[in-house]
C-alpha cells in the first residue's frame, strides 16, 4: 500500500494512503472532536465540528472525510479553527433542547461533553427552534425532535447496518428534520424495535420508553409476587454503567442489587436458555430425521422475529416454534413455578432485565401469552436496572457477590454465551452432538461459529454419519443478505440458522450501556463484551451444556416429560404472523 507523508501541528507522520486526516491524528495522540462521525457508518462531515485548517488553503476542512495528501501541513489547534468550532457548537445548542440536568443522557451526552471540552458555557444565538414532536407510541422507542441535532448517524444505522430504513431526512434548512415516511410514528412503519438507533445516538433524542416507574409500583404492591429473570448479556455490560472495564462481569453484584431493589426471587434468563435448547435441540433433530422445512432458523431475538414477519413472511415455516428464552422462562415461571408455591399466576410479576428494547415489543405480543396471562409482564434494558440502583442509592461497587435463587438460578456455560453472536448455534450443537452420539463428547468449543464476521458458514460434522452446515449472522443487513440467499435457493443444503439483529448480538443489543463514537473508534465493544460470557462458559460455570442442568432435567422430570412434549409445546411454543411495512 502507497505511503503518505504530511506534518500534523508540525509533527511529521507517515500512513497509508486513503488514510483520513481524523484518523491519522488519533494515531498521534491528537483529538479532533466529532458529533455526526460515527466510524464506518456515518462519515459525511455534516456537523462541522472536527474542521481543522489546510496550511496554504482558503477553507477549513473536515478531518472525518478529508483524506491526508503528500506534503500538506494541518493544523488542528489555531484561532481559526477554534472559533469555527465553538460557533458550530452554539448554534447547533441553540436549535437543541437544552434540559441536560434532567435528561437520560445527561453526562453521557456527547454534545454536553463538546460544550464541556470546549468552554462553551452561553450560547449568544436565541429564537424559534425548528423540533418540537415527541414520539412515544411505539413499545420501545421514544424520539424527542427537539433534542436532535441532525447528525444523521440514527438514519445511516438504520439504512446501511439494520437494513431497515424507517427513518430519513425530510425538509430542507431550518426545517429539516429525522423522521419516518409521512411524519407517522415509529410504531406505525416497518421499525423492529432493535434500538441500534439509541445507542448510537450522540444526544437524548432516542431514548428507550421506561418502564422503570411499572416495576417501582410492582415491588410496592404487598398482593403481588415481584420475580425478575436477568438475560446473559446483562451481566456483560451493566459493569459499565458504574465503572468497571468494558468485559467485566458481574453477575453476582448484579444479583446481590436485584435483592436490595425488593424482588421476592431473583432468577437467570439462562436456565430458560437452557431449556429453549433442549427444545429447539429436539426439534431440529426431528426435522433433519422427518423430513421438517430446513434449514430451520432461531427465534430467540425479537427484532429478528419482527424483521421476517415485515420484511420475509414467506419464510416464517422455517422459524423454530420455541418461544424466546425471556418467555420460556416467564411461561415457566407462570406455571410450574407458581403451582409449586401456591401462587396464582394473576397475582404475580414477572419482570425481565434484558440488553434489548425490542423485547419491550415481545412482552405485549398476543402470541406470547399462555392460558391468558402474559408470560413477562414487564421488560426493563439494562441501562434501567443501572438508574434503578442509582436511585435506590445501591453502592453497586460494594456489594458482596451472591448466587441466584436455586433451581430457576441454575443454568450452564451453553446457556451464558448466548448473549454473543454465534452463541445459540454453539449451544445446539453441543447438546444435538450428544443426543445424536449418546455420548458426552469432551471437543465442545466450536470456534468456527465465533467471532464478529457478519456472516460464517460452517460445517460440523456431528456423527459419522451426519454433517451439520451452519450459517450465523448477526446485524440487519447481513441477515437480509441471508434471507435473500434463502430465497434464492442458495442454502437448499443448510441445516440452522442463527440470526440475531444486534450486530454481535445481545452483548450489544439496543438496551446497553451507550458507548461513545471516539470510544468505538479504538475498541469493537461486541468483541469486548462477549469476552466476559465466553471467560464464564469456559471457567466459571459448573456445567457447559444445556441438557447436563440439573435442574433443567428436574423439570422434565417433574413437569414437562421430554422435550417437545404436548405439555412442552404448549407452553414453551408459539406462532408468527405477516407483520404489515406501514400502518
């Protein structure tokens, strides 16, 4: 590759050619300050904030899109450069709704944080603001216009990484505005509720809809019985939110603070994710043996789910019937469970803390009740268990490490990766192997299906008769480029699927920590972050395989009878319909 040699504030550098001026600069430990860049996704230098000065030329420029050249000088730090900056700045607060003390962002706001590093403390510009409508009616996603300052990043997600396109530019000017077609709201187009849009949002203008008040209300309610379910990637990411290193697990404080809020149970997403492969498990073997639609496809993420039924209906047959595992454990919950206590399943609550907004969708969804009742009543992110513990004055860091309530509290090393892409496919397989073999078999960390590669394609051979071929994708757009080989034929030889519409899956699902766009410049998060549930499958957990639970073979025993049971299938499986583009 070419090499190209500049000086940067007098620093001679040399890098690749194509190499932008932004980039460049981080190298030698220089900050640029950005709004609109967000790193392989949106570099249009729209906001105007990272403009540095050419040595020779009339304009500035900006550094997230301007590519070095031989020979040139920039210069970052001059009175010229300065002042853009700072005027950039106030008129872009000056069009923003400025409630920052109040606001879910506020110091984790990335406009705040420039006005903070660049001494912005009036802003001289004063008149009609352009954004004023607030958009609450859908089930996860709450957009504030007068919050939005037109950085496009939630438009260049949505489009080019979910594949989705619900939001877009209309108007010119003062009164350009993010929207979706026809000004509707969120909950009437073809959103699916993933929530990539919130955390990639620089400002408060996408936020999750809270429930946190629900559960408040819930806790205090002497009549009612409060159990909560923690999803895998949970315990990968709240860490965050008070301090600790990115990849840091903390599933045992994080248990120890869920006690402390009030929850009469504290249970894991994970013994249901156990479960759910035992059925899922069961039901593949019996499609490769009967003759069933292959390739069958996972349904464990909701904004997947929505993405078939509005986008690919024509292949909902090939869908695993299982319910999710937050539902397989909330249906549980609402039935064994409450039989063996004595609790009516109308006078309890079962509340999930998951890493994902659109599982706010699946909860209110018709076809994950079971005898009239919801099987999760509410569903809380993982940035709303944080502020729950904040206000509850939990000091999170001090908390001693405690285990979760037994036998619903058990659950393997298949279980927790989950929460990373590649992660289901890689529990099936273990617990399809041994059916199949009657054996345990020792080799059970498949690595081909790891890893943050949009697609992979693998194959294994899981008896000396049968190879399994695998596909597992993750991210809007890889999964529409999935589907679109299925339609074409060109997977008429693969066996599952796993698709998830978190790019990395779970671990950075819409309701996680929000990371900043210079953080994710210099780390891939979902790598980080699926580091923790890889370190607790291999080395914390007892047992790494779904069927191997105890108390998962209890239940069968007990309750269920054998997967894929009569009494199973009512409760843990459930059907998918033709969800409309626009209401």
């Amino acid at each position: 590759m070419k090499e190209i040699t500049f000086k940067i504030n007098g620093q001679e550098m040399t890098v690749p050619e194509g190499t932008t001026i932004l980039e460049a600069a981080r190298q030698c430990n220089i900050d640029i300050p950005t709004l609109c860049y967000l790193k392989d996704v949106n570099e249009i230098g729209a906001c105007r904030m990272c403009v540095v000065e050419i040595a020779g030329a009339r304009a500035l420029q900006a550094a997230c899109v301007y590519p070095v050249a031989n020979g040139i000088e920039v210069l970052t730090n001059t009175p010229k450069v300065r002042e853009a900056r700072r005027v950039n700045l106030e008129l872009i607060l000056s069009n923003h709704n400025r409630e920052c003390t109040t606001c879910v962002r506020s110091e984790n706001c990335e406009l705040q944080t420039l006005a903070t590093d660049l001494g912005v403390s009036d802003v001289p510009f004063e008149g009609e603001v352009s954004g004023k409508l607030v958009d609450d009616l859908s089930t996860s996603v709450v957009r504030d216009e007068s919050k939005c300052i037109l950085c496009k990043r939630c438009v260049s997600v949505c489009r080019d990484v979910q594949s989705v396109a619900v939001l877009g530019s209309v108007g010119r000017g003062f009164t350009s505005q993010v929207q979706p077609v026809f000004n509707k709201s969120l909950a009437d187009v073809g959103c699916i509720n993933c929530g990539q849009c919130i955390i990639n949002c620089p400002v408060g203008a996408l936020k999750e809809k809270s429930d946190i008040q629900r559960v408040w209300d819930a806790i205090a309610d002497p009549s009612k019985t409060v159990i909560v379910q923690t999803a895998p990637a949970v315990r990968a990411g709240l860490g965050e939110e008070f301090g600790y290193p990115m990849g840091t697990s903390v599933t045992g404080k994080m248990t120890a603070a869920l006690r402390r809020l009030g929850f009469d149970k504290v249970f894991d997403t994970d013994f249901g994710a156990d479960v759910t492969i035992m059925e899922e498990g069961t039901e593949l073997i019996g499609r490769i043996t009967n003759g069933g639609v292959l390739p069958m496809i996972t349904s464990c993420s909701p904004g997947w789910i929505k993405f078939i039924e509005t986008y690919y209906p024509e292949a909902i047959p090939h869908l695993s019937s299982c319910k999710s595992p937050q539902n397989i454990t909330g249906a549980l919950l609402k039935s064994h469970y409450a039989q063996a206590n004595g609790i009516d399943p109308k006078d309890m609550v079962v509340v999930s803390i998951m890493p994902c907004t659109a599982k706010k969708y699946e909860v209110q969804r018709e076809e994950l009740c079971t005898d009239g009742n919801a099987d999760v009543d509410i569903s809380i992110t993982t940035r709303e268990l944080a502020r729950m513990i904040k206000e509850a004055r939990i000091l999170f860091n001090k908390l001693p490490d405690e285990d979760f309530d037994d036998y619903y509290g058990e659950s393997t090393g298949a279980a927790v990766i989950f929460g990373a892409t590649g992660g289901v496919m890689e529990a099936a397989v273990r617990t399809v192997a041994d059916v199949l073999n009657k054996t345990d078999i020792q080799e059970i960390d498949y690595e081909v299906v790891r890893g943050v590669d949009g697609i992979k394609k693998a194959t294994v051979q899981v008896t000396p008769d049968l190879a399994v071929n695998l596909v597992v994708a993750h991210g809007g757009s890889n999964v529409r480029e999935v589907m679109e080989q299925l339609k074409s034929g060109a997977l008429a030889d693969t066996h599952f699927i796993e698709l998830m519409a978190c790019p990395g899956g779970c671990v950075n699902g819409g309701g996680q920590p929000i990371v900043s766009a210079k953080d994710k410049m210099d780390l891939d998060i979902r790598a980080e972050r699926a580091k923790a549930l890889y370190n607790e499958d291999a080395n914390v957990l007892t047992y790494r395989k779904s069927h191997q639970n105890p108390s998962v073979i209890r239940l069968y025993e007990e309750f269920l009878e054998e997967p894929n049971s009569h009494k199973a299938h009512h409760l843990l499986h459930t059907t998918y319909s033709v969800k409309p583009k626009l209401v």
